[in-house]
C-alpha cells in the first residue's frame, strides 16, 4: 500500500473549501494508496508523469513514486484553474 504526501499548497487549498467537499477529496485521495492508477486516472501530457484524477468538479493532480511506494499529491484545485502554473 502506498503513502500518501501532500505539497504545501495543496494542503492550502483544501483547508479553504468546506467540509463536505474536504470528505469527498480526502476520500479519494485515500482511494489512490489501494490503487495508485484507478481508470479514471490520466496521465497529464507534457509533463514528467504527473496524473489527475477527478471528483466532481475538483482536480487532484499527483504523482507516484514506485520505489518508495509513495504518492505526492501536488496541487488539488478547481477545473476552471487547477491546471495553471503546474509546472
């Protein structure tokens, strides 16, 4: 099973929103240490495998590190945003 790792800012973001929407990320963040690589994840293009997955209208951008079996979980953010100044 993997660890799970959050950036700074991403822990930022998700003090702001409520906590029905906190419980529903969390949740499935916590679903990627069963399973880093659900189906619905993507791969994003143009980056150094960073991947997403979605929940509802919120983006978790992350990325796994098999040898250390740990998944950093780099910028959570809405659609509309979330994909700005990720590199």
């Amino acid at each position: 099973m993997y660890q799970i790792s959050y950036a700074p800012s991403a822990v930022k973001y998700l003090r702001k929103l409520d906590r029905s929407t906190q419980r529903r990320l969390l949740n499935a963040i916590e679903g990627l240490a069963k399973d880093p690589t659900p189906p619905r994840s993507i791969q994003l293009k143009g980056g150094q495998g960073e991947r997403r997955i979605r929940v509802g209208d919120y983006r978790v951008i992350y990325e796994i590190n098999n040898g250390e079996l740990i998944i950093l979980v780099l910028k959570i953010g809405h659609r509309r945003d979330v994909y700005r100044q990720l590199h």
